[in-house]
C-alpha cells in the first residue's frame, strides 16, 4: 500500500472510531468523497471500515453478501482506496483537516 493509500485507511478508521476528532463537516465530506465510488464499492467501504455509525463488518461476511472470494474484497478495497486518495478532492480534504487529524493519520507535509 502506497503513502496516500495509507493516509486514508487511517483516516477511515479514524472516522470510525473517533466521533470527537472527526467533525461533522468531515463526515459530510467524506460522504461526498465515496460518491466517487459506485454503489457497491461504497457500500463495500461502509461496511468494511464502520462508517457513518454503522458497525466494521468482517470480511468473510461482506464476501458472502457479493457471492465473492474474501481476497476480492480486499482487491477493492485496495484498489478503491488508492483511487480515492490520489484525488484532488481527498487532497483537498485532507489539508483541511484538524493538525491532530493530520499528524494521527500520518500526514507530516
């Protein structure tokens, strides 16, 4: 996984475990963000990582919903993620972050 990629895995499962760092202009932010993504991958993404208060689905349980192998799960997630963070939108987004987001999801520009 590539530096960007990683940026914005942490920052998802910060979104998912931290409702106090994460505002809500975030959330909605991040809402936008996966609407790049089609229907499945986002609902794939919200499961996978626990967003917008739902609860972190196991992997196993998101392959048997899709009828897929785990590992293709894992390939679009992977795929996805880097999508999604070489953006200019998550580029954009992630500059206006909190510095402690910044600093917590790795991000040391």
């Amino acid at each position: 996984m590539d530096k960007f990629s990683q940026q914005l895995e942490n920052y998802l499962r910060l979104a998912h475990s931290s409702a106090l760092l994460v505002s809500p202009g975030d959330k909605a932010n991040l809402n936008i963000l996966l609407e790049m993504l089609g229907t499945v991958d986002r609902d794939i993404f919200v499961a996978y990582y626990g967003l917008f208060g739902s609860p972190v689905t196991d992997v196993a349980q998101i392959a048997l919903k899709y009828r897929v192998p785990q590992s293709a799960i894992h390939e679009i997630v992977e795929k996805d993620l880097h999508h999604l963070s070489i953006t200019p939108e998550w580029q954009m987004m992630m500059r206006q972050l909190k510095p402690i987001v910044q600093k917590r999801i790795g991000n040391t520009e």
